[in-house]
C-alpha cells in the first residue's frame, strides 16, 4: 500500500514568499529522511514553497478563474509530502508519529490510489485513456 | 484504545522495529536462533503490557530493553560454568549498564542490519534456506505466509527455517561483516537472494494470490535498504534497478482476463512512471561508480531502454543487442543468447536473429522452453517462411505450460501467419 504523509505546517498559509524552513529543523528532517530511507519504505519526497508564490485556479463560474496567493480563505495548506509503500495504515500511523514535526505542524496521512482499487469499468475507461494517449505519441 | 486498536499498532511496531531488534541481539548474542527467540519474548511482553499501560514512547527502545533484559536472565539460569556464556551475559550486563539504551538503538545500526542481511543469506545454507531465513529475520514473514508465497507445506518451511539456523549456531559463523573479497562474495548472494524472491512474486505462474505480490515488495524493500548500507556496490544499484523497472510494469503484464501480455505488447501508459524514474535513478547511481559493468547493471540497463521508449517501436534495439552483448560474455547462457536474437532481429534483421537462434536451438537447457520455437516461428513468419513457422508454433504449443499462452500458440500454428 502506498501512502502519502502530507504534511500541514500551521501558519504556512501566510508565509511570505521565499519563506524556508530554518537549518537546524532542515536538519533534523534530513534524519527522519533518511530513517525512512534505511526501512526501505520511502518512495519520494518534495517539500512544498509556500502558497504565496503559488496561483489557484478556481472553477465556480463554469470558467477558470485565476487567483495568485497567498489565499486568504484558506487554513491549512501543504508544506510538502513523503510518499511510502507500508504494509498497513497503521504502520504509516506510525511512522507518521516518528516524524520531529513542530506543534503547529500537522500530518495527514492518505492512502494512494492503485489501479487494482477501482471498479472494472473505471479500468477499463483509464486503459483506453492510455491507448489513446500512446496512439497520439 | 480499544484491544483491536492496540494489537494493529503492536504488529505495525513489530513490523517496523523486528528486523533491527534481532540484529541488535544476535550481536549480543551470537546466535541467530536465540536472537530470534528472544525479540519474540519481547513481542509477547508488548502483547502482554501495552494493552495495559499503553504504547511506550519509544516501542523500539521498550522492545529492545526488555529483550536484554530475558537475555540476561536466561544466560544467568543456563550454564553459567560455560565460560563462553559468562563473557556473553558479561557482554550484555555492561552494555546495558550505560543505561543508554535509546542511544545506542539509535546509533547507526548500520552495520548490525546488514551483519543479519549476511547471516540470512550466508553462503553455508542451502538456497532456499536463504530465502526463507531472509523472509523471517528481514521481512518479518510468518512461517505461514513463506509457505504460501512458495506453495510450499508449512511444515516444510518451519523444518527449514530451524535446520539453517542449527546449521549457523554449529557452524560458528563470526559475526563481523566481512571485508574485502568475501565481502564482494557476500553482497553476491544477497543479491542472488533477493533477486530469486522478487522473481518467485513476479512470475505469473500461479494466478492471483496475495502472497506473490509481496515477495516482489518485500525484495524491492529490502535492496532498497541494501543501496542505503552498500552504496559502494554497484551490483546492489544495479539489481534494484531491475527490480523498480520490472515492478513499473506490473499493472501492464496482465489482461483483465490474466493472460499474460508480452513487454512488447504492454499498453506503457500503465507502467508505472514513479518506479520507472527511480529505477533510472538507481541505475545512474550504479553507472556514476564508473566500473566495469556487472551482470544486473547490464540488465537494468536493458530494462531501462525500454522504459525509456514511449512506444514498443521507439525501442533503441541496436543497444540492447549490445548489452546482451556484454551480458553473455559476462554471464554465458542459451536464455541470453535467446533474448539477445530477438534484439538482434529487430536492430538488424530477422535473417540475422534466426541464425543465432539456429546456433542455440541445440542447447539441452532450452530443450523444453517454449519460448525458443516461439520466437523461432515469429522470425520465420516474418520471413515468409510460413510452413516452417507453423511447425514451430505448433512445438511451442506443446511445451507452454500457461492454457492461454498455449492457446495463442496453437492459434497461430493453424492460422495464417
């Protein structure tokens, strides 16, 4: 099973932008990092710049509407994600736990699609998708 | 929490903490079998506490105490005229009188995991021994589970598991990593190790069960800590490689129906892009170590090129002939010289694969594998030469041991082409 732990760093969404996150916690991050790395489990990772440098595109009037950040409305947005193949939510949990996460930092942990999840005909009409995605190439 | 609650979180402790607690002891110890033992009576502690107390703040460390903690206890009660015995439990009283136990579980247990990867595959056990040691001590399998994922009765497993670990205690393995040319050796047998689990989950040989996929995930993860432990290896790079492109493609390989669907055939939008690049990842790594390339950085170098075309005919075939090239001078084999015809007949031509498929045919080792009168009839049709090709399909047909493949077969050994 594959999960992504998101991380959700309070605060984060009024950071200034070219906010970063400060060495000494960079650091102990890198260790945690590399603890996931030694267990075999870690199968990618990114970290996030904060909303302010980012644009949201939004929908509600049938057209897309651009909106640059930071996003006033928004209380919790993402600083970044691991992505891990574990044998169970719980151990996710777990690992999750391990993390030298801040008070104000939260993390979420979702677990990842796989093709095997869905239904027959939602199979079905995503392996056509890549037919004709590879027929265009 | 509730008693459900506590014993998933137990068995995700157990799964994460099992492997580096019984390398931790068989340091102590030295002795796999008594390590084992021993993180197990810490085990049934946990089962027996947390439900109570609840989860420790450190369930590594917890395990790992009350381990040492039986460890002593139990050499104490044995033979304590053993000398031996003595200098052991002396071992563990002092180790455990620094009282930083958190510390030392921390401390870069490095080299104790990869001592228990040694041991595991330790060259004096038979092959499947190996395996089977390595998916207990590594992979935290049952017996249960080990003798599903190889179709094999339990009770022939646990008989297994028992005589590799009575043949290490008997054979007084020391407990070092090795260095040097035996470590090179070593690291061979690992590899050879988790290659041969990963290819016993891949293999679409007996459907749909579980177990099978996670023999390849539990080989992939443990090569994965191995690139962690042996970076210097370029081999270990090499066959972690293999094994990511391999598992990109595990959605393709199978219709719906489970017929199996050669490489060539996969629909690529269902690779799996994510293991893909950390396969090329892996194999650059390997690559950057700039030495004379190894027998599983040539495969994952061929492996890559076909990850790396967006369609089966943007295969860049002129060099995977090469590198099957290489891999035969390395590695000498029917299967390879088989493999490299086929990239030979697409680099250069039919005419010139088949007449290195005709200098193989021969070869008692492919006396019964129906991919070799496969190919053969595929390079004759293309050819022309449909009667011959016909024969040979019919031949195919009679040695394929998968009911869809053989229908395929036959189909074509009547059809027109």
């Amino acid at each position: 099973m594959r999960f992504m732990m998101l991380m959700i760093p309070k605060g984060y969404e009024t950071a200034a932008p070219g906010t970063m996150p400060d060495a000494k916690a960079v650091e102990a991050m890198m260790e945690y990092n590399k603890e996931l790395q030694k267990a075999g489990i870690l199968v990618a990772l990114d970290g996030l710049h904060p909303p302010s440098m980012g644009a949201r595109v939004t929908f509600a009037s049938g057209k897309p509407k651009v909106t640059d950040g930071p996003f006033t409305e928004a209380r919790e947005v993402l600083g970044g994600y691991w992505m891990i193949k574990v044998k169970s939510k719980q151990e996710a949990i777990d690992w999750a736990k391990r993390c030298p996460a801040g008070p104000n930092e939260i993390i979420e942990i979702r677990q990842v699609q796989e093709m095997d999840d869905f239904p027959e005909d939602v199979q079905k009409a995503a392996a056509g998708f890549g037919e004709l995605q590879n027929a265009k190439r | 929490m509730s008693q459900a609650e506590t014993n998933r979180a137990i068995e995700a402790v157990w799964r994460i903490e099992q492997a580096k607690l019984i390398a931790g002891l068989m340091r102590l110890t030295r002795d796999v079998g008594l390590a084992e033992e021993l993180a197990q009576d810490a085990l049934v502690a946990a089962l027996e506490r947390w439900p109570k107390d609840g989860l420790p703040e450190r369930p590594g460390a917890w395990l790992m105490a009350t381990a040492r903690h039986r460890a002593v206890d139990r050499i104490r009660k044995q033979s304590l005229h053993q000398r031996k015995q003595d200098a052991i439990a002396y071992d563990i009283v002092t180790e455990n009188g620094d009282g930083d136990i958190d510390a030392r579980l921390d401390d870069d247990i490095g080299d104790d995991l990869l001592n228990l990867i040694f041991i595991a595959c330790h060259p004096i056990l038979s092959t499947e021994a190996r395996l089977a040691l390595t998916l207990r001590l590594l992979g935290g399998l049952t017996t249960q589970e080990i003798a599903r994922a190889f179709l094999t009765p339990e009770p022939t497993i646990a008989q297994r598991i028992v005589r590799a670990k009575r043949t290490l205690a008997q054979a007084r393995i020391p407990f070092e990593v090795p260095r040097g040319v035996e470590r090179a050796e070593r690291i061979a047998s690992v590899l050879q190790v988790l290659y041969l689990i990963f290819n016993e989950g891949y293999a679409a040989t007996s459907g749909h069960d579980w177990m099978r996929p996670q023999l390849c995930d539990e080989a992939i993860r443990l090569a994965r800590i191995l690139a962690v432990l042996v970076p210097e290896d370029p081999e270990v790079h090499g066959l972690l490689a293999l094994m990511e492109i391999q598992a990109s493609r595990f959605a393709a390989r199978t219709a719906a129906d489970g017929t199996p669907i050669l490489l060539l055939d996969q629909n690529r939008a269902r690779w799996d892009r994510l293991l893909i690049r950390r396969g090329l990842a892996a194999l650059a790594r390997a690559e950057a170590l700039n030495r004379r390339p190894g027998p599983y950085v040539l495969q994952a170098a061929i492996a890559a090129c076909h990850a790396r075309a967006n369609t089966a005919d943007a295969t860049d075939w002129t060099i995977i002939a090469k590198l099957y090239g290489l891999l035969a001078e390395l590695t000498p084999s029917p299967v390879i010289e088989l493999n490299r015809a086929v990239a030979v007949s697409f680099a250069d031509s039919p005419a010139a694969g088949l007449a290195i498929i005709d200098r193989i045919a021969d070869e008692p080792q492919l006396g019964s594998y129906h991919l070799l009168p496969s190919v053969r009839g595929d390079l004759l049709a293309k050819l022309g030469r449909h009667d011959e090709a016909r024969l040979e399909f019919a031949r195919a047909a009679s040695l394929a041991t998968n009911n869809r493949e053989r229908d395929l077969l036959l189909a074509r050994s009547t059809g027109g082409n």
